[in-house]
C-alpha cells in the first residue's frame, strides 16, 4: 500500500471511531447514572465490539479447551495499543474489569466512568502501602465476581514482541487462590503500533488459553507460574511478530 492510500485509510476509520464512540459514551454515561453496570453489560458490549469494527479489523476468540468461562479469573494478557481494553471485553464471555492507573481516574468524565464501571485504580507511585492498598481494591472486585484483566508488562509493545511479565498479579493469584487466564492478542501489532497513527488492515486473533488453578500453589512457585505464563501468552505473538518486523517500513502520511 502507498503512504497515501494508508494515511486516507487511517483517516476514515478514525473518523468512523471517533464517531461512534462519541454518542456510544455519551448514552453509557446516561445508564451508569441510573443503573448498576452489570445491568447493561450487554449494551456495553455490544458498542464495544463496533468500536473494534469500526478500526476496519476482523476479530476471531478461539478458547482452548480447558478455559473456564464461568470462573473469575485474573486474565493475563500482552499490551500492544489503545485498543486492546475494546479488543478484550470483546473476547471475554464474562463480566470483567481492569486494573487502570490511578491518575486516570482524575481525567473529567472519562475517570467518572471509570470509577463508575468497576475499574481497579492501579496506585502512580509504589511502596508498601500502595501496594497492599491495590490489592484491598483487587480482594474487593474478586469478591464481587469481577474477573480482572491484567498488561504485566506494564507497556505496550515497540517491537510487537511479548516484554517481561512484573510479578504483582501472580503473587496476587497466588495469596487469593484465584486462577489466570493467560491470553494472547495477535495482530493488533499489524492493526496499529504505538509509534504510530496509521490503522492498518488487520485481522485480531484472541486465544484464551486453558485456566490455571492455584491449588498448591506456594511462594517459591511464582517465578515458575511467571514464566509459563509468559511463554504460553508469547507463544501465539512473537512468531507473527518476527515476521511483521522483516516488512519495509510503515509509511507515514
């Protein structure tokens, strides 16, 4: 494709969104001041999955066979753009909320809705005490039967590439018994890249991979947990990203 035809490309999908999601949040925010999020959660994803259309991506969810979509669970997942929150409520059968940075939730309206939703403020600065109060606030969502969706890497991706996964969420899975769902999103990196505007035509493929107990699990476990979880996630991602790295360049508008 020419810089042009992609750049042009770009724009109409980003007009499309942009279009979309204006209306779609202004009636979301209208429904989460009469009800309970759950009680239109399929209203809400229903506009979350346009949003994703309206990028001109195809989406397909394959679930491997030991997934259990009735458990609540921490789904563990890879970063790659702003689309992957859209991109994941989309593939996940369950109601489900993330983890967001906590100065997010001072951002007018969007951080209202946020809060409004369910959504885990993740403390800016770490200590001790912020992190026992993170997990206060993810003991408090489990408890409600809110399964959390986690980035580990705490980034999204430059390179298309699964980073190194931060330890937080498996010490978490471990202390509270609650199982991860890793999950691997492959071809958002095609959709769009961090370092870049351009919206190319993709194709997401989400695997929700089998479930993982907790059961037996102890403290000198949770390097091992982290690492199978990293290599089961990477293992669909880094091939289609090592491929997509040998293209030419992107081209700009």
């Amino acid at each position: 494709m020419t810089g042009f035809f992609v750049g042009a490309r770009s724009l109409f999908f980003w007009t499309l969104s942009v279009l979309h999601f204006f209306p779609g949040t202004t009636l979301l925010v209208f429904l989460a001041t009469l009800f309970n999020p759950r009680r239109h959660d399929r209203v809400l994803r229903f506009f979350i999955r346009n949003v994703v259309r309206c990028t001109g991506a195809r989406l397909e969810v394959r679930r491997a066979p030991g997934f259990d979509p009735e458990r609540t669970s921490f789904f563990v997942c890879n970063h790659v753009n702003i689309f992957d929150p859209m991109v994941i409520y989309s593939a996940i059968p369950q109601f489900v909320r993330g983890l967001e940075l906590e100065s997010h939730f001072r951002v007018p309206v969007y951080g209202w809705l946020m809060e409004r939703f369910g959504n885990v403020p993740v403390p800016v600065t770490r200590s001790s005490a912020t992190m026992r109060l993170l997990k206060e606030r993810c003991r408090e969502a489990l408890d409600d039967e809110i399964s959390l969706i986690v980035f580990p890497e705490g980034t999204r991706t430059r390179d298309g590439r699964v980073g190194p996964f931060r330890p937080g969420v498996f010490r978490m899975a471990r202390e509270f018994g609650v199982p991860i769902v890793p999950m691997s999103i492959v071809g958002s990196f095609e959709l769009k890249r961090k370092t870049s505007w351009m919206l190319r035509p993709a194709k997401i493929v989400v695997h929700l991979h089998d479930t993982i107990e907790m059961e037996g699990m102890t403290i000198e476990d949770e390097k091992a947990l982290r690492d199978r979880v990293h290599e089961i996630v990477s293992g669909p991602v880094d091939g289609v990203s090592d491929a997509s790295r040998t293209r030419a360049p992107e081209p700009r508008a």
